[in-house]
C-alpha cells in the first residue's frame, strides 16, 4: 500500500492512511485490522522488526515434544444361577465382584512449560486411583404374571484424593395380564465418580479465539452480527478440581407395550431423570456468551430466548475473565469501549442438578403377502418435555426448554419392502421446531432418503442409496454464523446441511 510500517496500527488512522475497521477502501486485504485485532506490525519488515541486526533463528528452535504413559488392570467375577420358589417359578440372582487399578502420567516439554514457545499450550497432568465393588441382583416372580427385580451394588475408589463410597439400588417390574400386554416400570440410583484427568490436571494452557458478545452488547443492545468484536489469541487455561464430588442421580421410568393385533406393536415409555452433582467444565464459548447475557440481566434488559443466570453463576464467569487487552470493534477512546478478553478459565465444576423428563414411543406394523412380497412400517420418535438445570448447588432449577436450539422432539417413519432378492426402503426423519437466537422460531426440519437392494449371493449384495431426495434444508437464523464454521447461518450441530447425495453400494462378505 505504501503506507508506512508501524507496530501499532492506531498511527495509520492517526496519520489518515486507514478509515479503521473493516473498510475496503483504505484496507483492501484486511491487513491492517488484522494488525490492530493480533497487536501485530503493520507489516513484516526484516530490518525494521529486528532494529537491523542480524537474527540468529537457530537460537529459538527449541523441543516442544510431549511424552504420556497410562496403565489399567482389571478384574471380574460373577455368578449366575437360580434357587428356590415363588408362584411364578424358581428364584434368579446375580452376584458380581471388580477391582480395577488405573492411572496415568503426561509429561509436557519443559520448554512449553516455560513459555519458550510461542503460540503452543501443554497439558500437565497425572494420578492414579483404584476401584472395588460388589454387587447383587434378584429376579422374582410373585405370579406367571408379575415380576419384580431388585439390585444393589457397592463401589470404594480409594485414592487420596476422590474418596467415594457409594451404594445404590434399583428396583423394577413387569406385569403381563395377557400375551398382547406388558407394564413395565424401574427406579434406578447412579453415581459416577470424577474422570481422573479433570481431577488430576495440573493445568492445559492453549490459544482461542471469539467473540466479545459482552463489547457487542455494549455498542449494539443485542448480541447478533457480532463477528466484528471478534478476537484471536486469547490465552486459554484449564485447571483440574480436586474437590470435585461424585455425580448422583434417580430414574424413573414407566411405559407400555401392547400387540393389539398381531404383527401389530405400539410402545410408549415416560420418564423422569434427576442428576446431581454433576460435572462439567465450562467452554470459553459459555464464558463469553454468559458474561454478556449476566451483563444484560444486571442491566435490567435481559436478552431474549436466553437462561435466567442467578448471581452466583454470573460472578463465577466473572471471575475466570480477565480483560487487559485493547478493545476489539470500537476505538480506544470510545466511550463504550471496555479492555478486550485477554485470557479465559476453565475448570470442571459440580453443576447442582439436572433434570429430564420425556417420552419415547414406537409403532410397527408387518404386513405378509403371498405375492407381492412383505411389508414393513414403523414409526418412532422421542419428545423432550422438560429440561431444567440449577448452575449452583442449592439453586433452584431453570427450564431451558424455551432456550435457543433445545429440541423438543425427533420423530423417524419408515416404510420397507421385500421379495425374494428384492428390497427397499423410504424414510423420513423430522427434528421438531426450535427457538432460534432472535425471538423467532425455526420451522420442523424433514429429511427423506430412499434405499434399494438386491441380494446377487450369500452375502453378497448391490445396492442404491439416496439421501436428502428433496433437498431439504432448515430455516436460515440471521443472529447465528455467518463464519467460516458456521457459513450458512445454520447450527449444523443440530442439522445436516447436505444436499441430495446419491451412492452405489457393493458389499461381500468373505
């Protein structure tokens, strides 16, 4: 461009060789932001950067090499039999004995560690812990038509550090009043103990990038069409939690399942799920996005389709950012202008509760001719009815359902068909409506593929398979993406972007 080289980019708007931001005019290639977002020269100029001596690169080749060893022994017994009688016949049990030893050790270069290489993050982590536990279960059948089972187990993790002594219990049923009829109910207890790497680490130190959603708030109200605020080099670092407690939780489940007629099946199970403790580690993502929405709160302008973050949680993500940077999207002496992120905290923490409650059920019908072969049809789906979470122990808990991208249901209907060496199939799949990050919701999303086989041997066989036959694709969100993960203003998470896409199969079994 011929504009001078400097190493701080606010001289070429000072000197009026740049308009600032992302303005083709006076920044064609997007060097100079670039510079101003990284805290880069203006230019790479060999003379100019190293003050005109002579650099000696040699000097900062360094070994930046890992190293990682882990070991696990396991051992099992069990026994299975019967004695005893009830009305319904003999007595079943179960008995089961484990001890597990695992542990690991990961050795980060010592170069790393001291910060010798530049842009490169560690992992520096290790432990080792033991596992016993025994368990029991019985089958009883009070009458040919009622059947209880009930379980215990016991399981001791002895290390220094997770101390877990924990024992749960189950218990279900079946009741069949006839052979067209089943009611089937359980309660169940779980617990996992914490992941040894999310106990044990030292500390993971990284490099990430996004968004200041709490600066776009600032200057625009909102936090849509944010991608200008974005920043790049923010130091990442993730420490482990010794105090970590081991998850608990309760199921409850009952359903059904009926043959009216015969080849004729419908099911339906309800359940409820409530998790306890559980544990899990904040994505800077979560940092970024939930500073700004507790910003909004605080402000008395709360943001739509977003969680209802109690303080507790809003001073927790507040105290693993730190700001020292200079603010991204706006000039310095702009009067919203805040320090731009310089470095995010993760670490794994005991969410207080999760709760789940929904419904799967399922219908399949055959239909067997003399002629034109046989025919299947089944439909299944899952419906999410309610999803709530409490981010401290002692909160109460929050229902997300009415939170941007929470599905609340997928539905599958398929219809197959065969004769002799002939079979085909058509399904549909449908993901229900969902909450975009405006106040707008997403239509239902249907995908239909096509499939057709003909069997040449014994295991063997050709076929054709069509996906996304219609080509289909979800409704556009103008607040999401837009970035080159995100190009198309989709969550690609939650749905396949794919057009029609058509393959021949050829499969032998030898």
């Amino acid at each position: 461009m011929g504009n001078p080289c400097v190493m701080d980019a606010q001289q070429l708007i000072d000197g009026g060789y740049w308009a600032g931001g992302f303005d083709p005019a006076t920044d064609p290639y997007y060097a100079y932001i670039r510079a101003f977002l990284w805290g880069q020269p203006t230019c790479f100029n060999d003379e100019w950067f190293f003050n005109g001596a002579d650099f000696d690169y040699e000097n900062y080749r360094l070994d930046a090499g890992d190293s990682a060893e882990s070991f696990s022994d396991f051992a099992t017994a069990s026994l299975v039999g019967e004695f005893g009688m009830l009305a319904g016949g003999p007595i079943g049990f179960a008995l089961v004995a484990e001890y597990q030893d695992t542990g690991y050790d990961v050795f980060p270069s010592s170069n790393v560690v001291d910060g010798l290489v530049w842009g490169t993050g560690y992992v520096d982590s290790g432990g080792s812990r033991d596992r016993q536990a025994a368990g029991i279960e019985f089958r009883l059948p009070l009458t040919s038509e009622f059947t209880v089972n009930v379980s215990g187990r016991n399981d001791v993790y002895d290390d220094a550090v997770v101390d877990v002594d924990r024992n749960t219990f189950g218990a279900s049923f079946e009741y069949r009043p006839n052979e067209d009829f089943l009611l089937r109910g359980s309660w169940s207890e779980s617990f996992r103990a914490p992941d040894m790497q999310r106990s044990f680490i030292d500390a993971v130190e990284g490099f990430t990038s996004g968004i200041d959603y709490y600066q776009c708030w600032l200057v625009t109200g909102d936090i849509v069409d944010c991608n200008e605020y974005s920043k790049i080099n923010i130091k990442s670092i993730e420490t482990g939690n010794l105090s970590l407690r081991d998850e608990s939780g309760d199921s409850f489940s009952v359903g059904i399942v009926w043959e009216p007629v015969d080849r004729l099946t419908l099911t339906l199970d309800l359940y409820k799920i409530i998790l306890k403790d559980i544990v899990a580690t904040s994505s800077e993502f979560d940092l970024r996005y939930g500073e700004a929405v507790c910003r909004a709160i605080e402000a008395g302008s709360p943001l739509p389709n977003t969680p209802e973050y109690d303080t507790a949680y809003c001073n927790d993500i507040y105290s693993n950012i730190v700001r020292d940077g200079r603010p991204v999207g706006v000039q310095p002496d702009d009067p919203l202008a805040i320090p731009s992120i310089t470095e995010l905290y993760t670490r794994p923490l005991n969410i207080a509760s999760q709760e789940y409650q929904g419904a799967d059920y399922s219908l399949r019908y055959t239909l067997i001719t003399d002629q034109a072969g046989d025919f299947g049809f089944t439909f299944r789906g899952s419906s999410q009815l309610a999803l709530k979470q409490a981010q401290e122990r002692g909160a109460s808990r929050i229902d997300y359902m009415d939170s941007s991208y929470t599905p609340r249901s997928r539905q599958v209907a398929t219809t197959s068909w065969s004769l002799g060496d002939w079979s085909a199939s058509l399904s549909i799949s449908r993901i229900g409506h969902v909450n975009y990050i405006e106040d707008t919701k997403g239509s239902p999303y249907f995908n239909t593929n096509i499939t057709a086989y003909y069997e040449i041997a014994d295991d063997m066989f050709v076929g054709l398979t069509a996906n996304n036959i219609f080509d289909a694709f979800p409704d556009r969100d103008a607040a999401y993406g837009g970035s080159s993960y995100y190009p198309f203003f989709v969550n690609a998470n939650l749905y396949p972007i794919t057009g029609p896409a058509v393959s021949a199969v050829f499969s032998a079994r030898f």
